[in-house]
C-alpha cells in the first residue's frame, strides 16, 4: 500500500504515549506522518490530549493537520489554545487555510490572534482574504501564486520563480502580469522547461487563460474547473488585476462537501452532521424534519376521519387498507421526479421549455402508473375484492401517480427559479406533501366514482 | 466571465450552418473553441448533425470533446463513423481516454478500429490498459507521463523532459525510476526548477513518493487522492515497475459519478440516467423500485385487512386513520438512519463498536420519538380521542421510531460487511421494509394494548 493506515492499534498507542507524556517517541512517530494523517490522529483523540499533541509537535507539523480536521473538533482545540499559539499555527498556513480558521475564531479572538502574527505580508493577505464571501471565488482562492511580468526574459523569469516557488506549496501555472499587475495570460512550466532561455516571457505566454472574477459563486468556479479540467484558475477583479488562485484540491472538497450537503437533505437530514456526531447535534438535524411528517400524518388523520362512515359498509371500507400504498406510490414517484430535477438543475442538463418537460413528465407516470395499476387489478381479484372498488383504487393511485410526478417536477424548478436552493425539495418536505395530497385525492376520487 | 457560454442561440447558429453546409464558418466558428464546449455543442445536435461536425472538424479539434460528451451520445455518434475514421479520433486521444472509447464499442469493431491506429506505441499502450478491470487504479490510468532514471543529471533530466513532456498534456509530476523501471521517488518541477543545473537526479529527488498498485479499486484510488491532496498519483505493479499515472481530473468526475448514483440510488432510480434521457430509460431506471413499493403497499393490505373488524368498535377504529403517519415516520427515520450510515461509510466515519453505534442509535431515536409522541397525545386531546387510544398510538409510533432507526443502521452496516453496496439500502428499499414492519408493529403493539 500506498499510504500510512492509521488503526485503532496506532491510536491506541498514541493515547498511550499522550499519558506517559513520552514526548521524545510522540515525536519520532508523528513528526514524519502526512498532515492528511496526523489530521486522522487528531480526530480519533480527545481535544485534551489532541491539544496536548498540537502543543508538542510544533506548529510546522500540525498547521496542516489542524486544518485538515472536522471543524466541530477544530474549533474546540482552538479554545484550549492561547492567541499566540494560533496565531503561529496560522502563520504557517497558505492563506485560503489561514483565513479560514481566523473566521471560525469567535470574533473577540479574531483581532487579537491577528495582532500575534509576525509576518505583514502574511497578516495583509489574510486581511484581504477576510473581505470576501466565504463561498465566492474570493473565499476560496489563496494569495500563494507564481507571476511573472511579460517583459522577462525566460532565464530571469526562471529566477523570479525561483524565489517566488519557495512560498508556493504547488506551481500549476505561472501567471502572465502586465506592469498594473492585470492578468495577461500564463506560462505552464512545461513551456518554460521546453523554452529557449533567451526567448522573452511576452513570446512564449499562452494569451488565453481561463479565470474567474472575485465575486463569482463558488458553486461556479467548482463547475468550471471540472467542465475544462483545470488544476488551478487565477481569480481577477473588475479591473482584470490578479488577486489570487483557486487550487483543484479545494473544489474536490466543495463538491463532496456538496454532494453530502444534498443526499443529507434528500434523507431529510439538515445541517453538515456524520454518524460520529454528538447526539443532540444529530438530535437537532433529524427532528425537524421528522416533525414535517408528523404533520403532514396528522393532516392525514383529518382527511381520513371525514370517511368514517364509510368503515359501516363491508364492500368500501377495504379503501382504508390501500392507504399506506397510496401514501408510499405518492412519496416514491415525488422524490424520484425531485431528484432527477435537482440533479438535472445541479448538472445543468435541464433545458428546453417547460411544457416539453411536462409532456414527457406525464407520459412517464401514466406508462408507470399503467403498470402499477394492472397489478392492483390483478391482486383485486385475488382477495375478492368488488372489482369496481379495485378499479377505482387503480385509477385513483394512476393519477395519484401523475399529480406527485408533476409536484416533484415543478417544486424545484420553480424553487430554484425563486433563488431558493432545490435541494430542500426533495426527501421529507415532497413526500409529505405528496402523502397527504395522494390519500386526499385518493379518496375524493373513490368519493366521486363509487358515490359514497 | 472567462469561460465561453453554449447558450440556444449559438446552438440553432450552428444548426442552421450544418443545414446550408457552410464549412467555412463552422470551421472558423467552432475550431477555436475550448473541447469541453465543443462537447457541449455536440450535445446540443441530433446524432446527425453531430456526425457531420466530426467528420468537417477533423479529430485533432474533435476526439477530446468526443471523449467528454455524454457516453449514450457518443454510442450514437461512433455508430455513424467508420472504423478508420474512429481510429483517427482515438489517435488524438490520451491512452486512458482513448482505451474507454475502444471498450464502448461493439466487441467485433475493437479489432477492426486498433488495426487502423497507425502509431505502434499508442496501440500498445491501448492494448496493455485494456487488460485492467474499468474500475479499478489500471482502468483508470493513462501511460502518459515524464519520467527520468536516477543516474541523469538536472540538464540532461532537463532534455530528457523536453523530449517526453511533448506528448503529456500536464507534466504534474517527474517520476524517477532506476534502470529496471521501478518507481524510485519524485521531481516536482519546483524542485527542478530550482536545482543547481549541475546536480543529479539522485540528489535531489524525493524518496517519498505516493503511489498506487494497478489492481487498486478506483474508489480507494480517489480517497487517497483526494485525501492528500494530491493532482496526480503514479500507478505500480507487484515488482514496483511504473505503468502509468492517474490524474486529479479524471478523479473529480468520478467523484461526481459517485456521489450521484447514490443520490440517484437513495431517491429510488438506479441505473445512471439523467431528467433529458429518453422516457423509456427513464421508465427503466425507476419502475422496479416503485413496485418494489407497491409490493410494500400490498403486504400492508394483508395486515390491515386482520383488523377490519375493530372498524366496528368508534373508539378503536380511530387507529386506521394513523396508519398513514405510522408509516410516514418509519420510512422517514429510517432514511435518515440510512443516509448517515452510508454516508459515514463512504467517507470512512463509520468506526467504533457496533455495540456503543446501537445505544447511540437507539438514545437518538427515543429522544425523537419521545418529542414526536408529545405531540400525538396532544393532538389525540384535541379530536376527542380516547386518552388509552392515543396514548397506545404515541407509544407504538415511539416504538416504531426505534426500530425503524435500528433497521436503517444495520442494514447497510450488514450489506457493506457482505461486500455490497450499502448504498442500495437508501431510499425505496428501506421505506418499503419499514413501511410494512411500522404498520405491523402497530396495529400488534394496539392490539396487545387494548385488549381487543
């Protein structure tokens, strides 16, 4: 294998160190870890002894780490920590990660871990990065970059870079600046490499060069960086000067964080929690939406006790029995309508005119519906069932079947049309809706046909 | 905006040039423009007109965006070209692309198409990935990549990588390998950079090196990479020669393909489909999952109809008006359950005892459920219902609560020790199960209760 596996084996060991306080083995086992693992280390201990590590190890072995780690735990080492002791976390930090564990302080910590920063250039790029909107392009992108100007010449632009490179964790691209520091275009060091040394930078420089402005929606900036496969994209503002870069590694993390954000809400599961959470943070995730229903099952109740009188008559009180199926067929077709649409939406594959979509919405239902419908007729007939009660449970469930296909369809495009995130309407918020909504009709419809 | 946008109007420009074959422009139009867009363009055409797109661009335009359309698209695209004209488009193509659009083919055209590949090298590197499983590290690399042995010094390194960085389209990375290929360390292009040109290989690679096997699943592959941030990782063989690399990019769409077949597969559509598919896709994908919930639906008719004859007694019959609620909060908490569970295993949350994963289960759900039930008895108050029958009914449902969360969690905990995907224990397939399980406990938990 590739890389280190930290067991329950290792963590037990380390938790042994941590009380012995062996601080000499702490170190010889965790100094040469990868951030990414003393990150997991920190997560499998408690914030007493994670802080005590933290302590130990020194700020250039654990800034990445900490960084690294599940906010919730992040921020209660952060309080066992002084300002000085952040702050020398965070001065070994790229600015993106600086900035946000600066913003994750609360906010009386914030000036004064600020202040305990010796380094300006360092303080100054995170009071810039501090301006911009946690989810836009300048909330995402570093200060970190390699830029030349387009008057070098290949073999002073190799220097430039040189020092330049020091302060870069990763190259990608060096940036292409006119003297007023605006974006000209990019060297990629594959083109500097196979250069002549005494060719100019303004010669060589690919002109073309995707960007993004400041204030562009994260969301965005992630979607371009995978639609053109890009490792990096320089972020500009409205008079074209480079102010930063955005780094793939974090846009893998937005989409995951993304595509958690959304299968949580189509669970009914609000707020970024996981398994390992505390109880009452998952308590105050789950119940909200569990309330929805319970709701929506008590609207429920109201419909169904208006057909009370019905449960005197042997031939129609069999309706009854067919409404969780009718409450289920209602659920299911929603979310499945739903979530093809948000996916569709967050894909952007959903185009054409809405009436094209409706068409093909109902024709879709009525083919599913159809079948479904031929299997109640069928079970009907085997438990003896009168056959007009049967028909009238198979069509109602058909166009219950058509009516939840149209909600969940049009939910979300007309949410998302709002500005309002469609994701909200999948899971609990449509099958509730569409649970109530079926058994109304479904018992109307009976109501009407079989003249009860 | 840096990117270009296809909207409808410079798609229906390009229809109507395709329908007055006016080469010239489309070629003036459509060669400058990034692949990426270009396959969105394609996307946007009839098969027709897409075809003859391709064959006017030529493929050194054309194979990279082939390669990023929509696989169906393709399908109906390759269907149209001859086996000389896809060998060409193939040429253009990276190896790790070029083997996935050989393996979409029909099997008897594979052959005829690769003896068309008119470059030895890129047919035996095709030939060799074609061997490895699509998912795992071997399907998911590419042969493309600098590497230099050991022995070399920095400028001879230098020419070494001008000569193969002609043919990689991102260098990332220089792997260094001794003189029987196995993987030694590596070079970034940093250090490389800003090496003393008069230095050896030796000296100034790094030992440590990430790395992959080629039978590595490509899930496990994204993980790491994803993990330690890394924008591409090398790929080894059992005697650590070096066969290829795995770039970020291709690891993002897998990511993305990932997270949406399990917000596909937790909404009830399996199958990867997408809302612009064709209706019968459409209908293919999600008609089992809901007959699976009609079958549900029927099983909870063979259970009601035990208790038609409580419809006879007023205070007892109330319970059939619940049964829409029982069954909505069974099959919500045990989505919930569900998602965290999968979720939490896909990002490898999931550790600790079974046993202290159960308390914590069932402390959650008897907090919920003890909230939920409050409610019940209140609203039974309120309609005048007997204080035993709601009180029976708060209870059941509290029960149902802890059940069904104790279902959602095992559930997929059991699939995934049985190595299979947990992620089909989501949505439909748990809903259906507790549906049916909450209305059974119910009506036996009342039964039992009042006596009757």
């Amino acid at each position: 294998m590739a890389t280190f596996q930290i067991d329950s084996i290792f963590l037990d060991d380390i938790k042994a160190l941590i009380k012995k306080k062996d601080n000499t083995l702490l170190k010889r086992k965790l100094q040469p870890v990868h951030y990414a693992d003393l990150g997991e280390v920190i997560e499998g201990l408690s914030i007493e002894e994670a802080t005590y590590l933290i302590k130990l190890l020194g700020s250039d072995t654990t800034a990445d780490a900490l960084a690294d780690v599940d906010p919730d735990i992040r921020e209660g080492i952060l309080r066992q920590l002084s300002e000085k002791e952040i702050a020398k976390e965070v001065l070994e930090l790229d600015t993106d990660d600086a900035t946000d564990i600066i913003l994750e302080l609360p906010e009386e910590r914030q000036e004064k871990v600020m202040s305990q920063i010796d380094d300006d250039e360092h303080l100054n790029d995170i009071r810039d990065l501090l301006r911009y909107d946690e989810n836009s392009a300048g909330g995402l992108m570093a200060k970190e970059l390699v830029k030349v100007k387009e008057d070098l010449s290949v073999l002073k632009c190799l220097n430039e870079m040189r020092a330049q490179a020091e302060n870069v964790t990763r190259v990608h691209s060096i940036y292409v600046v006119d003297e007023k520091n605006r974006l000209k275009g990019r060297l990629s060091l594959k083109d500097l490499i196979t250069a002549n040394s005494r060719a100019k930078v303004k010669d060589i420089y690919i002109p073309k060069v995707d960007f993004v402005t400041v204030d562009q929606d994260g969301d965005e900036v992630a979607k371009i960086m995978s639609k053109y496969d890009l490792d990096a994209i320089p972020v500009i503002n409205s008079k074209k000067e480079l102010l930063g870069r955005i780094t793939i590694d974090d846009i893998v993390d937005l989409i995951k964080e993304e595509a958690d954000k959304d299968y949580q809400l189509a669970a009914g599961i609000s707020a970024d929690v996981e398994a390992d959470d505390k109880i009452f943070d998952l308590v105050k995730a789950r119940l909200p939406w569990l309330f929805l229903g319970l709701l929506g099952g008590l609207g429920s109740v109201f419909i169904l006790q208006d057909f009370e009188a019905i449960m005197e008559e042997p031939k129609l009180r069999n309706l009854f029995f067919y409404t969780p199926l009718i409450a289920a067929m209602a659920g299911n077709v929603g979310v499945q309508s739903s979530a093809i649409i948000v996916q569709g939406i967050a894909n952007d594959v959903v185009k054409g005119s809405l009436f094209k979509r409706l068409i093909k919405e109902i024709g879709l239902s009525l083919i599913n519906g159809l079948s479904l419908a031929l299997v109640i007729l069928v079970f009907g007939q085997f438990i003896n069932q009168a056959f007009m009660v049967s028909f009238t449970i198979a069509g109602s469930m058909m166009l219950v079947i058509v009516v939840a296909a149209l909600v969940g369809t049009f939910v979300p495009i007309v949410l998302n049309k709002q500005g309002i995130d469609p994701a909200i309407a999948t899971g609990p918020f449509i099958t509730t809706a569409n649970d109530i909504f079926g058994i109304f009709l479904f018992f109307y419809i009976a109501k009407f046909v079989l003249g009860f």
